[in-house]
C-alpha cells in the first residue's frame, strides 16, 4: 500500500511539473510575440497628413447633370481648433479616449482591459480604438474585422501622433465626425441641433454632442431626444469622475434645459436629397458613413434641380399646410428609371428608414393588383359593400358610406374599405402579402391577416417602398425601385455600382398592371383625387388617410403618369398627437400633386399608358350589371345607354353575350277572350319598348299600351269595340337607337275573331 502511494505521489509532482514548464513556456512566447508586436507597432512608417484632411469632407454628390449638389459644395465641415471650447475637447475625450493625452496612439492599458472584458463575456463586447486609431482608420483603412487590419491602425495612429500635436488631432477628429440628420462635423452639427457656432456651446450641449457619434440615429436629439439627454448624462457623469468638471458644473449640465433648434435653415436646397442618397450609397457599398466619405467615392443621382426647386416651394407654400403640427414631404420618380428626381420636406429624414402606416394607398397592390392577376376578380367584378364580420373582423368604411352591390372600379376609386378586405379574403391573405414583399416591402409575419387590405403594418412602410411599388404598376407590372443613385465610382474613376436592368422581376403581368392602372385613372376622374380630374393627362391616383384618435396621423397621394411617379404626404410627428382631421389624402396632398405635376410638365404633356395586347374593351349590358353584377357582354345592335364599356384580359372575358336588340321580341305571347273582354300576355325584355295597338275596320288604330323598359309579366286587358270580329291586337317590340330612331323587332298579330 505505501508503494502504491509514493507512486501516486510522484505522478502528481511530475504532472504539476510537466504543467508549471508548459505555462512558462506559453508566457514566454506570448510575451515574446507582445513584445514584437509592440516594436512593430512603433516601428515608424510614412503618413499622409494631407490626406487625412482630404478626406475629411463630405462625399462629392452629383446632380443628372453631371453638377456638384448645392449642399455639397457649400457645406462647411471645417472648423479652427481655436474655436472649439474645451468642454467639447474633454466630453469626448471622457468618452471615446480618456488616457488621449497620455499615450502616443495606442492605448495597451485599455486594449488589456478590453481583452479581460471579452474574455469574462463570452463575446467581443468591448473595443480599444483610440481617437487616433479611429482617425486613421476612416481615412486609410476598410471596415475589414482582422487582426492585420488592426496592427495597421495601430501603427498608422502611432506614427500619426509623431506627426501631429494632440489639439491638431483632436480637431481633425470633431471635424470628421457624422452626427446624423445629414450633419458632417461639429461645426454643422451645432448650428443645426442648437442654432449656434462651435464657440457658444454650452456644456450641456457639448455633452449632447458626444454622446450622439456612437448610434447618430438612436442617440438624434431631434428625432430621440429622450434617448439623446440619457446619453448626455452619462458624459457628464464620465467627465465629473474624470475631474474636467466640478460637481457643481455637473448639477448644472444635468438640470440644463437644453432646447433643440432644429433649425430649418440648415434644411436648404437639397440637403435632404443628399442625407437620402449617402445612406443608400451605404446600403449598396455595405459600408457606413465614415468610410464612404474616407475612401472618396463620387455618388451620381438623378437629382433633377429644376424639379427640386419647383418641389421645394410647393413643401414651403402656406398654402398647403393648414395645421402647423403636421410634417410635409414629397418624393418624384422618374416613371421609366426609378430614379429620384426630387425630394423635398420640411423635415429632414432618411426616407429609405422612415416607417409610417401606409392606409389605403397599399389597396391597389396588396389586395386588386393580385385578385386581377390570379383571375379571380376584374375592374368590372361585383362586391359586397355593407358591414361585414369577416370571422372577427370587421372593417368599417371611412365616413360610414356603404354602397351595397359595388364593381371593382368604383370601390377602388371610392377607396371603400369593406370591399378591399372582401378582395384579399378571396384571393387568400398570402397572395397579397407574397406580391408586397415581390415589390421590395418589409414586412413581418405578423402581418398575414385581413388587416394588411387596409394598409396596416407592423412595421410601417417606408416611402421609397411605396413608390417602388407604384412604379411597378407604371412599368406593366415589373418591379422597379425607386433609387437616388445612378452610378457609384471610386476614388481612381472606377464605376463600382451602376442602377442597370440587373436583377428586375417580373411580379404582375403586363394585363393586371393595366387593369389596376385604368381603375386608379377613374380614381382621379371621380374618386377621392378628383382634384386630380381638370389635369389634361393620363393620370393614375391613389389616396390614403390613416386615422389616429381625434385627428389623422397619415394623409397621402400617390399618383403616377408614363413620366412621374410621386408621392405627397402630411403626417403627425407623433402617433399620439394626431394632426387636424381636415386633413385627408383627398384634400391637401391631392391639390399639392396637382399643382406640382401642372408645373413640371410644362407643356411636355405625358404620353398615355400603353394598352396591353391581351387588354380589350368592352360594352357589356348594363341592365344586367346594374340589376345582379351579372357581366354580360351587350348586343353589338345596342344604344350607348344600354352599355358600360369595362376592359378585361383575354383571359377572363365575358362568357355570355346579350342578344335583345338583335332578334326584339315579346316571349310568352299569350292571348285570350272573355265575352267582349280581351287580355293579353306577355314577358318584357327591360331592354326594350313595347307597343300594343288595336285595330278595328270601322275606327282609327288605337295605342292600348306604351311600356319603356319595363321587366317581367306585362298583362293587357281591353274591352273589343262593336262587333268582337272586327277588332284585332298587335304587339311591337321596338327600341329607340342612339340617333333616335325606332327599331321594331318581330311584330305579333293577335286575331280576335277574325
């Protein structure tokens, strides 16, 4: 038993032995590499100072023209360092670096600490860049997560601060900075969120400043200002335990009513299509801001500037606005491109992320669009427009109007909401939702119910989506989205991305894109954008209003010609401060579109909409359209007044055809005598006239009876004059043409007696 025991015992020391080496072993190479990447870190390398302030400003965005954009070439990113009080210097130093005037770069002390961070984590929650490094960074180098990516943004900052003072590098960094709202700098980013230079902020402001760069649109004072002020805090409290402010500067920052301007001067010409246009080049490079502005890249748009001007004074018009809580903005496309011809609002946001409810301006694509292609209904199908419960569900029609019996066209024009939810439940509330997302709307999965007919989202909708929708409608039926920018190059002139036919799909046929755009014309001729009707142009229209509490909160026109594809919107800032309820998308955002597009064309009258192959038009009998929906195609004998011409695809015609005014006739004829009483029968067609003449041989013709359009089971009574055997009875079936002139069909004799 001892034996056993020595045995174990020298195993154990043998194995701690064996481990105590290879720990020392693994220590001495992690501090041998340590140590050669700390020399390589220092080893000096070349800098371009002047590079890094080439970069410092904003992307070159150009206009169709080929022009440099109006805010790009005005923008004043630069400010003197002289000019930046230290309040700003240390709230985002106690920030983003608070050891940037001890180390030379590189900050190994946080790097450490952020190492010991990840570990205890699981995950990389913390980062070690310094103010130095992230300079570099965005002038020199990709967003690439490595390893060697990262020893080149050490050596580069190290090298950097041999080469500039702490101040110099401190100012180039405040002046790169994006704040969001279209904001470059923080000399743009004071006037426009305080109305103020750089030199008058107040400490609370300075905190408000810093605490944005990390999230621009989560930490925006205009759009987040409790998200914003919560931020501030924590800088103050960071610079307050890092001794750059007393404890009573700090209780004076925090209890600071920091009033956020908001200033719309800084919205000038086209700053807001520039904001736009930098976040789509971002999407479509996969990068951010920072490194779209440090690699130089040249976007190129389809900013139209005569437009934009025209656009810009309709969003400025008085006119226009009748509550001064509401938002206005508004967006034109070029029909054939999708490109963005103009923006203007009295707002700034980044439209391709701005989400609203969409009301019924998604009616057309969502619930008709889809019904007319998978045949289940054409503009000219029949409805049910009462109130109904649709399993639970139970929509009601704005102002309360119901119709009863409605065809596609007109619940469309009328924008009835009772019917749109009929439509998606026959189609299946799939089909919609599928056709949405085939026209690049994000939607969740939450919104696979009935409510989607109505333009209910959980999400919201953007405009751009939209717009990408209706363009697809414009573009017989292939999706085509509404973009800002036409080509992207590189800083050497290279084309890196260009707007061509890649990657365009078909989603509805060139029939159904038809059908929903001749129903959205009757919409503008008698519908809810009647406004739209005194307009010598093909115009297809689309109205919405989204209701909240005692007010709207969303008022639309969308409207779309062969040249323009716009949309006009007026909106509450918040859901629950609604705007007047004067304001519908009938009203306002209608007499906008209007007056815009009766600018714009200016004389360049658009080309009508171009009639599909497998579309006809065609008369079909109105009695029996009128009476029970049922479509019929009419006589070709019959007068204008008998017909409603619809259009339907080749294939869902008309399978019956009314034959009354070919072959007029009185069915059923019957005759028979009681005594010296006559009484004749018959059928009437509600098509035609109907005559019944009594002749006699010793009196003048006699008209017993004169029916017009009358329906069903005629009886005609008469008492014969003298002798019954000289009296006769004629029935005429006629009709009365376009010109006025009778038509007499097949005339029945009725002897009596002779």
């Amino acid at each position: 038993m001892r034996a056993n025991k020595n045995n174990k015992t020298t195993f154990a020391k043998k194995f701690v032995g064996g481990v105590a080496i290879a720990l020392a072993v693994t220590f001495f190479f992690v501090l041998l590499t340590a140590a050669g990447l700390v020399i390589y870190i220092n080893t000096d390398t070349d800098v371009d100072v002047n590079a890094i302030a080439l970069k410092n400003s904003l992307p070159e965005v150009y206009d169709v023209n080929g022009d440099l954009t109006s805010y790009c070439a005005a923008s004043e990113i630069q400010t003197d360092g002289d000019n930046i009080p230290d309040n700003l210097k240390n709230a985002f130093v106690a920030l983003e670096d608070k050891r940037f005037y001890d180390h030379h770069g590189v900050d190994y002390k946080r790097i450490l600490g952020a190492f010991v961070a990840n570990i205890k984590s699981g995950r990389r929650a913390q980062g070690g860049s310094t103010i130095t490094q992230q300079i570099v960074k965005n002038a020199f180098l990709s967003n690439e997560k490595s390893f060697s990516r990262k020893l080149k943004e050490a050596r580069l900052a190290v090298s950097l601060e041999r080469r500039m003072t702490k101040d110099d590098i401190l100012e180039t960094y405040l002046n790169m900075l994006y704040f969001g709202s279209g904001e470059y700098g923080v000399k743009n980013a004071s006037r426009r969120f305080f109305a103020k230079e750089v030199k008058d902020l107040s400490l609370a402001e300075c905190a408000v400043l810093a605490g944005i760069v990390k999230s621009p649109t989560k930490y925006n004072p205009i759009n987040n200002p409790e998200n914003s002020f919560k931020r501030a805090k924590l800088v103050l409290s960071l610079m307050k335990e890092q001794g750059m402010i007393t404890d009573s500067e700090y209780n004076a920052a925090i209890n600071e009513k920091v009033a956020i301007a908001d200033d719309k001067s800084a919205l000038d010409f086209d700053r807001t299509y520039v904001v736009n246009a930098l976040s789509e080049a971002c999407d479509i490079l996969g990068i951010d801001e920072k490194e779209l502005r440090a690699q130089g890249y040249k976007l190129y748009t389809y900013l139209d500037t005569e437009r934009q001007t025209t656009l810009k004074s309709i969003i400025n018009d008085k006119a226009y606005s009748i509550d001064e809580k509401a938002w206005f903005a508004a967006i034109d496309c070029d029909t054939k491109t999708g490109g963005v011809r103009a923006l203007s609002s009295d707002f700034n946001a980044d439209f391709n992320e701005f989400r609203r409810q969409a009301g019924s301006v998604l009616k057309p694509l969502v619930c008709y669009a889809p019904a007319f292609e998978s045949g289940v209904l054409t503009p000219a199908s029949m409805l049910d427009d009462t109130p109904t419960d649709f399993n639970g569900y139970s929509p009601e029609n704005f102002g309360g109007k119901y119709y009863g019996k409605i065809s596609v066209r007109d619940a469309l024009a009328y924008s009835q909401n009772v019917p749109a939810v009929a439509a998606l439940r026959q189609i299946g509330v799939q089909n919609g939702y599928n056709a949405l997302v085939n026209m690049g709307f994000k939607l969740s999965e939450n919104d696979d119910n009935l409510s989607l007919a109505l333009g209910s989202t959980a999400l919201g909708v953007t405009f751009t989506e939209i717009l990408s929708g209706y363009l697809t409608l414009a573009n017989g039926g292939v999706y085509k989205k509404a973009t800002f920018i036409e080509y992207i190059e590189d800083k050497d002139g290279n084309t890196v991305y260009k707007n061509d036919e890649k990657g365009i799909k078909r989603v509805f046929s060139e029939e159904t894109a038809y059908m929903t755009t001749s129903a959205l014309m009757s919409t503008a001729q008698y519908g809810t954008a009647k406004k739209l009707s005194s307009l010598d142009f093909e115009i297809a229209s689309k109205t919405g209003t989204v209701e909240a509490g005692n007010g709207n909160a969303d008022a639309y026109n969308v409207s779309y010609t062969t040249d323009d594809c716009v949309l006009f919107w007026q909106g509450s800032q918040r859901y629950d401060e609604p705007i007047s309820s004067k304001i519908t998308g009938g009203g306002l955002p209608t007499l906008a579109c209007k007056d815009y597009l009766s600018a714009v064309v200016d004389g360049g009258i658009p080309a009508n909409f171009a009639v599909p192959e497998g579309i006809s038009e065609i008369n079909i009998d109105k009695i029996a359209y009128e009476k029970d929906g049922s479509v019929i195609a009419a006589s070709d004998n019959a007068p204008e007044r008998f017909t409603v011409k619809e259009i339907f695809p080749y294939f869902n015609m008309p399978e019956e055809k009314d034959s009354s005014f070919d072959y007029p006739s009185a069915k059923g004829l019957e005759a028979s005598v009681d005594g010296n009483k006559v009484t004749i029968k018959f059928t009437a067609d509600p098509h035609l006239n109907y005559k019944v003449i009594k002749k006699s041989l010793f009196t003048d013709d006699k008209i017993i009876l004169n029916i017009e359009n009358d329906d069903g089971e005629i009886t005609v009574t008469d008492t014969a004059d003298g002798v019954l055997g000289y009296n006769r009875y004629v029935v005429v079936p006629y009709y009365t043409d376009d010109l006025g002139r009778e038509t007499i069909g097949e005339i029945y004799t009725v002897p009596i007696g002779w």
